[in-house]
C-alpha cells in the first residue's frame, strides 16, 4: 500500500495468488495489481477477493487489503465493508494493518478513503454509485475520531460534499468539540480544515461560521494554513 507497514507481514498463499503477481503471472506490488485491474481485470479476480473480505479465519491485513482492491474497483462488497468498518472503527481487525509516515499511526481508514474516493471512475461501470456515496458518507461521518490526514481530501468532492453536507458537518461540529476538550495525537485540525473549506463551495455561510469556531480551537499550523488558502480560493 501507499503507506509504511510497521513490522514484517506475509500474505497467505490465497492472498498472494490474488493482490501480489498481476495479471501477467509475474510478482508485484498490490498497488499496481490493483490498479492494472481497473482495465477489466478486476472480473477474475472479484469473487475470490470477496472470499477472502468474508472469510474471517483470513488474517486481518489480508481482509484488508481485499477491501481495498474489492472498492477501488467499485465494487459493492467493498463498500459494504467500508460502511461497516466505519459503524465501529475501534473494533475493526484490521486496524494497524497499514500505518502512516508521518505520524507512525494507524492509517487504514486514510487508505480507504482514497480507494473509495478515486473509485468514482468505476460507478458507472459497476452501477454501484449508491454505494459508493454511501461509503463516502460513512468515512466522512468518522472524521473527527479517525486520523485520515490529507487523506480525507479524497472524499470532498464537490458532488460528493453536496449529498454528504449533513454528516460532514456534524462531524466537524463534534471535531471542534474534541479539539478544545481532548485533542488526538494526530493532526485533526488539518482533518476538519480541509472539510470545512470543501462545504465553503457548497454552503459557504456555514463555513466561514465554522471556520472561526475552529480557529479559536487552535487547530494547528497546517489547518491554520489549509483554511487560509482554501476559503480564499473556494
């Protein structure tokens, strides 16, 4: 994945039959697998991925790492995964799966967020656009307890924003609630920056309100930054 693996991990044989040799027959990296699939690929492979999301006997990076694929390519499965990893995200196996860089912390649901983000160009194909808003509006209802980082971006398409305002901006809400009562280890100022200047283009009243209560949260230098610039250019 596109993020640092904290300790060493192998996949079962399944898995890596599935996510690490493409479709050529030759190893490789799952990113690229799963990205060579979204050219029709992904139809041999779709059915056994979703034995793997299901099966729980199979080790939680590798459920993982199916979801990932299963809705990058759009397809329901995933999204139904993601959708329910977000109704309880402490609980989810495969946290800890894939951590991030800069803050050496779980970043599974930032993962998530841009397979399901960047899927939008396999909807159509798949008649699975529903599921995809639903996924985006569950992601987006768990910004203010889940570290996404810049990840987030991925959900806050314009379109997307519009469907999702309402969660989006109850999790801000509680968000701002959090930073001035007990704020996370990870950098949720700049979470909740990028989303309010996101709703800027969609309701930009609420925003700029928003924007104030967040700023006399003191979110940070980086959400400080992320507001001056995107209500500017919003």
């Amino acid at each position: 994945m596109s993020s640092d693996s904290k300790g060493p991990w192998k996949p079962s044989d399944r898995v890596a039959g599935l996510l690490f040799v493409d479709f050529d027959g030759m190893a490789a990296d799952p990113d690229d697998v799963i990205s060579d699939g979204l050219d029709g690929g992904y139809r041999d492979r779709t059915e056994a991925l979703r034995e793997v999301l299901r099966d729980p006997h199979e080790d939680p990076a590798g459920r993982f790492l199916a979801c990932v694929a299963l809705t990058r390519w759009g397809d329901k499965s995933g999204y139904d995964a993601v959708v329910r990893a977000a109704g309880d995200p402490e609980s989810v196996p495969w946290r800890g799966a894939s951590y991030d860089r800069l803050h050496g912390q779980d970043d599974t649901f930032g993962v998530l967020a841009d397979a399901v983000g960047d899927s939008v160009d396999m909807v159509e194909e798949r008649g699975t656009a529903a599921d995809r808003l639903r996924a985006v509006e569950a992601l987006l209802s768990i910004a203010d307890r889940v570290q996404f980082d810049r990840h987030i971006g991925s959900l806050l398409r314009r379109d997307d924003v519009a469907a999702c305002l309402p969660a989006l901006q109850a999790a801000v809400t509680r968000g701002v609630t959090r930073l001035t009562e007990q704020p996370p280890s990870y950098d949720l100022g700049l979470q909740l920056a990028l989303m309010v200047s996101a709703a800027h283009r969609v309701d930009p009243a609420w925003a700029q309100g928003m924007a104030r209560d967040l700023i006399a949260a003191q979110p940070g230098e980086r959400a400080l930054r992320e507001l001056g610039e995107g209500m500017e250019d919003a």
